[in-house]
C-alpha cells in the first residue's frame, strides 16, 4: 500500500517531467524565418565558436543602401549588428548594395558586395571589398573602387562568393544567366591570371540565372546557383558536382523548391558544414505565403544532407527550422 502510494505521489512530477521536455524540444527548435526583418541573399559562415549571416537589406533599390549582419552561437538566438557597411563608408555606392560574400585572412575580416546593379559599362558600380578587425565590423571600403566593374562574359558584376581551395582563393559571380570564375590575389586588391594567361573563366551551367555557391565534399566540387525570377514564387536552388572548381558543371537537378502552402520562391543560398562533421546546413531566403511583393523577403535554415552516391537530397521548406545546435 506504501509502494502504491509512493508511485502515485511521483506520478505528477513525472508527467511534469515529460511535459517539461516536450516544450522544452519546442523552444529549441530555431524556427523560420530565424529572425525579424525583410533580409534576402543570405551569406552564412562559422567564425570560430559562432555563427554569423551576412544578408541583403531586402527593400526598394534605393533603399538598399546598407548591410547588416547576425551572429548565433547556437542556431536558435540571433543578435542583430545593424550598419556593418553602408553608402557613407563605399563613397562610389549610392544604391543596390546586394549579396555579401564574406571571408576571413590573417585575423582580418573581408567583406565582398556589389553595389549599384551595374547595367553597362558606362556606369560606376560593380563588386566591392571591404575590410574590418571583427566579424561584425566596422567594415571600411579596401579600394575605394569597384574589384570588378566592367560586363564580363555577359555577367552582370553581382552576387560574388569566395571560395578557397588548396591555397588559392577563387571568386564566382554572375548575374543575367552567365557566371565567371576568377582568382583573387594575396590581398585582395586584385586579380590573378590564369595559368592561360586569361583572368575570367566562364563556368556557366545550364539554367543558371544568379547567385552561385561553391562547397568541396570528399574532394568533390558542388556547384549550386539560383534559377527562375529572384521576385517570383518559382525561384529555386540547383546544382552540378565536378571534380574541378572549373567544372564543367552538368546539371543535377533542384535542391529547394518552394511549397506554396509555407512559402514561395526559396532561393538565393549559402551553405554551412560544422568543423569536424559531415553535417550541413542551407542558408536562404523565401517569400512568406500568399506575400506578392517581391521585396519582402526572409532568411530562413533548413538541414541539407546527402545520399549514399553524394547527392544533395531535396531539401524541405519549413516553419521549424532546425534543432539547436552548439559548435563544439
């Protein structure tokens, strides 16, 4: 009778219990979008023990005149770092400030953007550098100029991602569905040629429109990129796998897709994997549901992973984001 009676008195605390974990499985889940604001073309990388986003303002192109940036340490609580760069610091951007592609060297911080949506070569814009002590700045323009400010192969000068790989540092940008590849020098001032001599290589797959990525796994090149119009709910993130940072680059098939029943035109991407793991994570931006203006658009996680052959498995959209997640 004691026994029973016991059991029974610990029969709360245990319900207690198990509910106390189930809401506790809940909160730790980061949700999307992971936080507030119209933020678009996500940069994500890992300093040290922290996650950090490097996104678009997502507004009217006069109103893009600035970037912010977010730093984690576990996936699920961001703090914001509001004006990191802007148009009072890059003296030769006035408007369309687009898709950071960030790097660190030697304990410096280098920011690379595009400004101005170059559209000809008359124009004054292109991609940018900026440099700072701290991940979350203050970045200060390196040049004082645009790196790149002229049409290359039919590229329109946006939408950069730095890529290294066995000691040299690569660049892909491309928009209006043509991307090159170049090679950046020690300091980030230049350009380096080829070993033809040239200094752009096109590497542009099939359907590509905008917004490339470059990740290695088990000495493979995964190339991905955005397809479909960046305001429409068919934008989408493909990709290509080679065994050269050169390509060529055959087209796989779609990685993410939007499912009009949370989101649409999910698109515009970075790519994650924790030290010392086979574990990877996509970084994006989408549409909310039933949202029709272009510019209101979110940064959202999802986990990506891969088959038995090393294939990216399609990726879900969600509202629950990913499980927290330390650094270890």
């Amino acid at each position: 009778m004691n026994l029973n009676r016991s059991i029974m008195w610990l029969l709360p605390i245990l319900m207690c219990t198990v509910t106390s974990c189930k809401k506790t499985e809940q909160i730790t889940m980061s949700g999307n979008p992971l936080f507030e604001g119209w933020y678009a073309d996500p940069e994500a990388i890992i300093y040290d023990d922290t996650y950090w986003i490097y996104p678009t303002y997502s507004d009217a192109y006069e109103k893009q005149v600035f970037f912010d940036c977010f730093s984690s340490k576990d996936l699920v609580n961001w703090i914001k770092h509001s004006t990191i760069l802007d148009t009072v610091e890059v003296k030769w951007a006035y408007k369309d400030m687009w898709a950071p592609s960030v790097i660190r060297k030697n304990d410096k911080y280098y920011f690379f953007f595009s400004a101005n949506g170059l559209a000809s070569d008359d124009q004054i814009g292109g991609i940018g550098v900026a440099v700072a002590d701290k991940p979350e700045g203050p970045y200060k323009d390196l040049l004082g100029k645009p790196l790149i400010s002229k049409i290359v192969n039919g590229a329109q000068p946006i939408d950069q991602f730095v890529f290294y790989d066995e000691g040299v540092y690569y660049m892909y940008y491309g928009g209006w569905q043509h991307c090159n590849v170049v090679k950046l020098n020690d300091d980030f001032t230049g350009l380096l040629p080829f070993e033809d001599g040239s200094y752009y290589k096109e590497v542009t797959p099939e359907k590509y429109v905008e917004g490339p990525f470059m990740f290695k796994r088990d000495n493979r090149y995964y190339f991905m990129w955005s397809e479909g119009n960046w305001g429409g709910p068919e934008y989408c993130v493909a990709y290509a796998i080679s065994d050269s940072p050169f390509g060529p680059f055959e087209r796989i098939g779609t990685v993410l897709l939007q499912n009009p029943e949370i989101a649409t035109g999910a698109g515009h991407h970075s790519v994650i994997r924790l030290p010392n793991a086979d574990e990877y994570y996509i970084i994006y931006h989408r549409h909310p549901k039933g949202d029709n203006d272009g510019t209101h658009r979110e940064t959202c996680i999802e986990r990506m992973t891969f088959d038995k052959d090393g294939y990216i498995e399609p990726v879900k959209v969600s509202l629950e984001g990913v499980p927290m997640r330390f650094i270890e």
